[in-house]
C-alpha cells in the first residue's frame, strides 16, 4: 500500500445532523477520510455505553476486528476485558474505540499483515475521534499502547516512560490546539475535545506478544487500576 503525504479528513464525511454515537457510527462505514478505507472490509467505529466514564482507545481495528466490524473482539480484546474486570472498572461504563477506525495492512500471500497507521492516517481520523469525545464526555481517557498515545499526546510520548500516570488532557498534549476547533462535520462545524484526564499503558496485543505473559499482564492491570481509583 503506497503511502500518502494528505488526505481529505473524516469530516467531509460527518453529516451535521449527527447528534449521537449512533449517528456517527453509521455516517462512519461511507469514510472514505484517507485511503485506507480501500482495502479494509469496513469501518471499524467504537462501541459501548455513551454515558461512559471511561473510553479505551487503541491504535486501529485488527484482521478480526475488520472482519467483524467490532473494535477489541479478537484475543487482545478478550483479554482487555479481563483485565477491566481485574482493575475494578465497571465494564458497563467503558468505551472502546480507536485513533484509526480502518485497518491497515499488508498481504503477505493471503495473510493480511498489521501495519502502524501513519501520522497521515491518524490526523484524518481525528475528526471522528473529537466527535466521539464530544459527545461522551468521559472522565478518564485510557490510551492503549504507542501508536494511540501519540495519536493523543503527540509523537514524542512515551509509554514507556510515563504509562499509570494521570496526565490532564488534552493540555498534557504536545500540541492541544489539536484538539481544539477540530472540524467535526460537512457544514464546517467545528468542537473541541472535552477537558478530561488521561491515562497510557500498553496495549493488549503487547501483553500477548511479551515474553513473560504474567508480569505484562499485571503491568496493565496496575495501570488500569490507578484509572479505577480516579473514579472514587
């Protein structure tokens, strides 16, 4: 898949009478914001309870997320549920989305190979994301490994360095203008990401990759729990 310097952005796509997440979800499977709507089977838009408390956003929809049209629903998923449930967060106020609601990849004979979603990627998409947010409100934004913490916070974030810390956001971004006056819909509206806080840690997918399962899993879980302890 070739590369692009531009793209058009998701919100051409968003009709300004999209007042609900089930508005935008459905606004969302005709994005065609950058080029990767091409090869993916659909648009992969989040899910969950809209009066969420929290919203997990990770990177972008994986082979079977693609497939199913559902964020988190493959192994790293599963295992993000479980670990949700471990920290003490309600699975019933959570929100799952991504930075990138298409999947990128690569085909490796007929295997379709993950690929990072490019900055270009991110940007276009961010559209959607701020309309996510503006609607929902949370408390506590989760950011699930590198590439969706610095789709947030920037390219010079790192997990490594800062993940379980509550950061504010979007002031803690790199660039929180980003994140104001975004235009969210086809008529020229614009919003702004709400003010909330904000918590990185790795991404399940990296759990299930670690050489030591266990201590990778409890890393998540602790992290998860320092959001858990902000709801109080």
């Amino acid at each position: 898949m070739a590369e692009t310097e531009s793209a058009p952005g998701a919100q051409e796509f968003i009709p300004p009478q999209a007042d609900t997440i089930d508005e935008l979800r459905a606004a969302a499977a005709g994005c065609q914001g950058c080029e990767l709507y091409r090869d993916a089977s659909q648009t992969v838009f989040g899910r969950g309870d809209e009066s969420a408390r929290v919203v997990l956003v990770g990177e972008q929809p994986g082979d079977l997320e693609d497939q199913k049209g559902l964020p988190f629903v493959g192994p790293a998923g599963r295992l993000l549920r479980k670990a949700v449930d471990d920290a003490g967060i309600d699975p019933g106020h959570i929100y799952l989305t991504n930075a990138v609601k298409h999947f990128r990849f690569e085909l490796r004979g007929k295997r379709r190979i993950h690929q990072t979603p490019d900055r270009v990627h991110i940007t276009a998409c961010r559209p959607w994301l701020v309309a996510e947010f503006a609607r929902l409100h949370p408390e506590i934004v989760v950011v699930l490994g590198a590439t969706a913490a610095k789709a947030l916070l920037g390219p010079t974030f790192r997990v490594t360095k800062q993940r379980g810390e509550l950061l504010p956001w979007p002031a803690a971004a790199q660039h929180p203008e980003d994140f104001a006056g975004v235009p969210v819909d086809s008529a020229g509206k614009v919003a702004d990401a709400p003010a909330a806080r904000l918590l990185a840690t790795i991404h399940p997918s990296a759990v299930l990759r670690a050489d030591n399962r266990d201590v990778a899993y409890d890393g998540l879980v602790k992290d998860l729990k320092v959001a858990a302890r902000a709801l109080r």
